[in-house]
C-alpha cells in the first residue's frame, strides 16, 4: 500500500488553487482588443507633384483639379488645397489676370456657402501679392491675412463672412474696395491702407475691434448704418472725399484721435458710448457740409500748409464759440 507523502499533497492543492485563480482573473478581465494600425494618408501621385511645377499654366491646372477632386472625398486635405492655389497667384505668367482668373474658377466653388462644393472653416493667406479683379462675393471664410496686398481693379468683398480675424494691414485698394454688408465676426484690421477709389463699407457688422489707424481714404467713404460691437480706432486716417457715418452704432468708444476730413462729413444719426476726436482736424478753406456726432464743432481755422484746418472740439460756450478740445 502506497503512502502519499505531505510534500506531494500540498504540491497538488498549490497546481489547483493556481490553476482556479488563473481562470478567474481571465474570465473577469475584459477581452485583450488587437489594435491594427491606422493607414498612413495617401500621399499625393508623383504624376501631380510634377504638374504642380509645370512650366504650362495647363498642366498646373490639372494639377489643381485633382487636388480638389480628392479634397472633396477627404477633408483633411482641404486647406492643403486651398493653400496650394493661393500659391499659384505669385507665379507670374504673361497674362497674370486671365491666369489668376482660373486659379479663382477652382477656388471660389469651395469658399461660397450656397455651393454643393462648399469647404467651411478655409483660411486665406495671400499677403504681398498683386491680385486682379478680387471677387469673393457670397463667401464665407475663417481667418484671412491680405497684408501688403495690392488689390487692381474693383475689389468685391459684399457679404462677405469672416468667421475670423481679417487682416488687410497694409493693403492697397487701387479702385473700389466693396465691403457692403460684410461681417467681420472677430474684428478686423485696416492698419495703414491706401483706399485709392470709393471705400463702402454700408451695412457692415464686426463682432469685436476694428483698426483703421493711419489708413487713407482717397474717395467717398461710405460708413453708413454700419454697426460695430466694440472699439473702433480711426487714428491718424485721411478722409479726402466725402464721409459719412450716418446711421453707424458704435456699441462702445469711437477714436478719431488725430484724423483729417477734406470733404464733406456726416455723422447724422450715428450713435456711440463716447466719441473722441483728440487732434482731429477738418479742412477750412474749402465748400464743405459737415454734420459732426453731437456735442462736437470746428474750432477756429489755423493756416497750416497746405490750406487751413480746424481743430474739432467738443462743448460750446454760452456765447457760442467752442469751450475747449476733449
């Protein structure tokens, strides 16, 4: 008769009990997922990267369209695109308008928001580049950097949606620069632009701050019924033509500080948690009607050259001469 030995039965009771704890933490942990690596993007066909530095505007076009073609399908490759045309516009070709003509034909399906093609959220940089007959009507874009542009030809920006900061530092308007009815839903920048023709910018909405500091208005200037939800700054800027704010709301501060008004002026209507006109002048020795924000006149005309100006002051004396500048 065989003897089982302590030893050989706590070998067996250990074999057993780690063989149940092995099964409960199996059946009570989750299932081990097998991960498969994402697919690496498609890169984009050698044969399009060569067309993209073709010497033939045709073959760049091709190009272009390809791109577009697999950006519909595949968003990520979207501003990839957008940016990939806005580049064309600096090369030079012997008939640069007709050119920059096509590079908009793919562009603007992809920018207007009642297009079935429409890509929202696209950025638009194009700084230090001469564009020709600019026409973004019915577009709606995110932030946008025009800097150090100069625009030939009428520029078309009416309703135009800026869902982000517009930037046109710089720029230069060599006919009429259209902003109608735009929105600049996070303020914009005008810092230093040359309006050469008419600037309209009636029935406009800005959703933050605004700068037209230095800018130069060379025509009429259109600010009509335009509502402004904070600051706006004119420092320095130069009104040529004829001027109007008529009807403008300015929800907060509206800075004048240092302008010039050549020609006629109207702020019948406009409204403003405060205007300021530190330094401002209008032009005096010239036919002019001007309807200053109430509270505000022309002081006396001083002879500086060329012509004479006034200092706009605000507060008039009892006997009906200015009491003095802001």
């Amino acid at each position: 008769m065989s003897t089982v030995t302590p030893f050989a039965v706590l070998a067996l009771i250990g074999a057993v009990s780690g063989a149940v704890t092995a099964w409960l933490v199996l059946r009570r942990s989750p299932p081990v997922q097998v991960l498969t690596p994402a697919a690496p993007p498609e890169l984009m066909e050698p044969e399009v990267t060569a067309q993209l530095l073709a010497d033939e505007h045709t073959a760049r076009l091709a190009a272009l369209d390809r791109l577009a073609e697999l950006a519909d399908t595949d968003p990520a490759r979207r501003q990839d695109c957008v940016d990939e045309i806005v580049e064309q516009f600096r090369y030079r070709w012997h008939d640069q308008p007709a050119w920059q003509a096509e590079l908009w034909r793919l562009l603007l399906p992809h920018l207007r928001r009642d297009s079935p093609r429409f890509w929202p959220g696209m950025y638009l940089r194009a700084g230090h580049v001469v564009l020709h007959d600019l026409d973004l009507r019915g577009c709606e874009v995110l932030d946008v950097a025009f800097r150090s542009v100069r625009f030939v030809g009428d520029a078309h920006f009416e309703g135009v949606v800026f869902t982000g900061l517009a930037c046109f530092e710089e720029a230069c308007f060599a006919r009429h620069a259209c902003f109608g009815g735009a929105r600049f839903g996070v303020g914009a920048d005008f810092e230093n632009a040359t309006f050469t023709g008419s600037a309209d910018f009636a029935q406009a909405t800005a959703g933050r701050a605004m700068w037209f500091d230095e800018a130069r208005f060379s025509a009429r200037t259109d600010f009509s019924e335009v509502v402004f939800a904070d600051d706006v700054s004119f420092a320095g800027a130069g009104f040529a033509g004829r001027t109007t704010f008529r009807g403008a709301r300015f929800a907060t501060d509206a800075f004048f500080g240092g302008a010039r008004f050549g020609g006629h002026a109207d702020f019948t209507g406009a409204t403003a948690e405060r205007f300021r006109f530190p330094r401002a002048r209008a032009r005096a020795d010239v036919h002019a009607v001007r309807h200053w924000p109430p509270g505000w006149t022309a002081g006396p005309p001083q002879p500086l050259k060329p012509g004479h100006w006034a200092e706009l002051r605000t507060g008039v004396a009892s006997d009906g001469q200015p009491s003095g500048l802001e």
